[in-house]
C-alpha cells in the first residue's frame, strides 16, 4: 500500500535512505513466510545486530558483578534488590520523556549518546572499585545515573527495529535480537564470575567499557535517521498525552501492557541466585557465573527457537504457557537443594522468560501505528523495568521473611494472572 501524502509529509529523512528497502510499514502483514536469515541481508539490522552483541555481554557482565559486589559489600539481600532495581526507578520516572524523544529525533542518533554515556559510567565504576573508593551508595547512585540514561535508550531501541525490517520480519527480526543479546547472557556472567576470583570486580568493569567501545562504531555504520511526526505542530504534553490515550483505548494493546506488569514478579529471582550460590549451595564466585549462564543458555535456545520458527506458533498460547512455565519453575527452585537441578530450572526460565519477553515485544509493536511506536514503547518499556524493580522487593521480602517465601511469591505472581488473562480476554485468544 503506498504511503498517503500526509504521510510522506511528515517522514523526515534526516540522512541517506537504507541501503535495503525493507517493506512499508503501512502494508499489512500478508506476505509470504520469509526465511529467518532474509533479516541479516539488510545492512542496517545487520549491523545493529552486531553491535547489540558487545552491548548485551556488557550489560549482562555488569548486570552479574554488581549483584556479586552489592552482596559482598552488605552481606544484605535487600541492598542486593536495591542496587539492581535503582535503575528501573529512573527508567519509570523518564521514560514517557525518552519515547517522545524516539518520535521526535533518529533513533539511531539516540542510541549513540546513551550507550556512549553508559560506556563512560563503566569505566567510572572500574575506577573507583581499584582506587578502594567503592562504596555501597556509590553503587546505588552509578545505578540510578545508568537507568536514567537507559531511560532513552530503551524506546529508542525497541520501536527501531520494525524500521529497519518492516513488519513481515519483525519476529525473526526481533528474535535475531535477543539471540545476539542473549549471547552476552550467556558468557557476560560466566567470564565475570571468573574475572571476579581472578583479578576483582574491577577488572570487569573495564572489560565492560572496552566492549562499548568495540561495539559503538558498528552503530555508527547504521545508516537510518528517519523520523516519524503525525503532528508536528502539537506539544511535547499533548504527544504524551496521546500515547497514553492509545494505550487505555486499545483492547489488545491494554491487556498486553497488563500481562507485562507480571514481570515484577519474575525479577523475585535474579537478587536471589548470589544468596543462593553462596549461603546455599557454596559454590562462589564462579558457581554464581554458572547459574547465571544456566539462564543466558535457557534464553539463547527459546529465542533461536523463536528465531527460525518465525510465526509458525499460536502466540497467544505461547504468551500464556511460557508465563505459567516461568512461575511453575521459580517455586521448584525456591526449595531446590541441588546445585545441579537448580542450574537446569534456571536454564529453563531462561527459555520461558525470553520468549514471553519477544512475542510479547512482537505483539505490541506489530499493533501499534507507527506515529505512536516510541511512546508506546516506552510505557512497553516501563514495565519492563518492573522486572528490575522486582529485584528490590524480591529482596525485601527474603530479607524479611526467608528467601523460600520471596520465591514462592514471585513465581504464582509470574504464573497464574497468564491463565486468567487467557480465559477472561476475547482479544488475547484470537492472537494468532
């Protein structure tokens, strides 16, 4: 379908046209299947891709390493979830502000300034733990700055992707992402467990500001600057204003917002696993990098799964069951006493929690205009961040009353609202 006048008139090219043209996003998804590799021949994606790769490592390795040294600086579960969930505070706080910005500014351009800004917090951090200056509000402030600059970072990246590839690849567009992200979930943590006995915590720090910086330059080479503007002449509030609008006016869009509110309730697990590998199962640092990777495993297959499979599943089904599998899998681990079957239950809640994470994306994205895809992507956005925030109060509860609890809490939170949704949703079940 050819793009209306209004339309052209408000798409400001801001920079060369991709090398590829992918399909329009205006045309509905009628296609033929394509192959899962038709998304790597656009060089834009396929660069994006790449620099995603170093990126994910990055964030996974510091991801592991602040928990590691959060606990080693308190001994507390609950500074643990405080240090992991400060950065969703910022991110809720701001990120209406960073999906405006998405609408309004290249998306590509976006991405350059965050994550170069994150790369210098990097090496910040790496500084201050070798100089012995790290303490544990040090570390809580670095989170919030961190979450504060991923606050426009995270719309950006999310509503960019559909740009690039066009609707009829977006679920192997968007399951490419997360397989190369999830590549980072798998040896960040492993090699920061290591480089934790090995040479401190520091070290890997430096590691993670030395991968930004490998990994900018491949964004640079994305050549895409386009802005989308239904109304240029409207304000930033109104524009808000609107997306909201959108948001609580769109049956399908509201129920998907709804059932991603239950990441809160997943995130109960992650200030857990250093409690567990240290007081429970006594296997260190390394044995923390292990669990850790047990679950970037898990992630890796359901998104290469996802990946090749493209739209062959019901998503609607597959929405549901990999909550309820996700939460079935959090209450065993909470009284698993076996080191080994503890890492299988984790790999599996990797497999679960990310292909909930990518067809629920896919879903949102696929029903969303896309004047309104960076606001919308935001709100997306900010309750993803309840998975972070799941981290403070997964470790308020353990430190309250036992870890057991917290863990039992979190996984029927994560399991039982999927099926209610499914059987109370008219919208939910006609997913295909």
């Amino acid at each position: 379908m050819a793009a209306t006048k209004a339309e052209q008139e408000n798409s400001e090219p801001l920079g060369p046209p991709p090398t590829e043209e992918p399909q329009s996003l205006d045309t509905p998804v009628l296609a033929p299947r394509v192959g899962p590799m038709e998304v790597m021949r656009i060089p834009d994606f396929r660069w994006m891709a790449f620099a995603s790769v170093f990126m994910v490592f990055g964030f996974e390795a510091r991801a592991a390493v602040q928990s590691w040294l959060s606990y080693e600086l308190t001994g507390s579960q609950a500074w643990v979830g405080a240090v992991n969930g400060a950065p969703a505070i910022a991110v809720i706080a701001l990120s209406l502000v960073g999906g405006l910005a998405a609408d309004r500014f290249p998306k590509r351009d976006i991405l350059l300034v965050v994550r170069g800004a994150i790369v210098a917090m990097s090496f910040l951090t790496a500084y201050l733990i070798s100089a012995d200056l790290m303490t544990v509000w040090l570390l809580l402030g670095l989170a919030l700055a961190q979450g504060s600059v991923v606050a426009f970072g995270m719309p950006a990246n999310q509503s960019f992707v559909v740009e690039l590839v066009g609707r009829d690849k977006l679920m192997s567009a968007t399951s490419m992402m997360q397989s190369s992200g999830t590549m980072g979930l798998i040896i960040g943590p492993a090699i920061a467990g290591v480089m934790i006995g090995a040479w401190g915590a520091d070290s890997v720090y430096f590691l993670v500001g030395g991968l930004g910086v490998v990994g900018l330059p491949m964004l640079f080479m994305v050549k895409n600057r386009t802005v989308h503007r239904s109304d240029k002449s409207k304000s930033a509030w109104e524009d808000m204003k609107d997306g909201l609008n959108f948001v609580k006016s769109d049956p399908m869009i509201r129920v998907l917002m709804s059932l991603n509110l239950l990441s809160l309730f997943a995130g109960f697990i992650m200030p857990l696993v250093p409690v567990y590998a240290e007081d429970v199962f006594d296997v260190g640092g390394e044995g923390f990098g292990m669990m850790m990777a047990a679950f970037g495993i898990g992630g890796a297959l359901g998104t290469i799964v996802l990946f090749v499979s493209g739209d062959k599943f019901d998503k609607g089904l597959l929405l549901i069951g990999t909550g309820v599998l996700f939460g079935l899998c959090m209450v065993i681990f909470a009284f698993s006493r076996d080191y080994y079957l503890s890492l299988f239950l984790l790999g599996l809640m990797g497999v679960t929690g990310l292909a909930y994470v990518v067809t629920i994306s896919v879903l949102v994205q696929s029903h969303t205009p896309n004047e309104m895809r960076g606001r919308v992507m935001s709100l997306f956005g900010i309750s993803m961040q309840l998975f972070s925030l799941g981290f403070l109060f997964g470790g308020v509860i353990a430190q309250v009353t036992s870890n057991e609890i917290a863990l039992l809490i979190g996984g029927v939170g994560s399991g039982v609202p999927p099926l209610l949704a499914y059987a109370t949703s008219a919208e939910l079940r006609r997913v295909s």
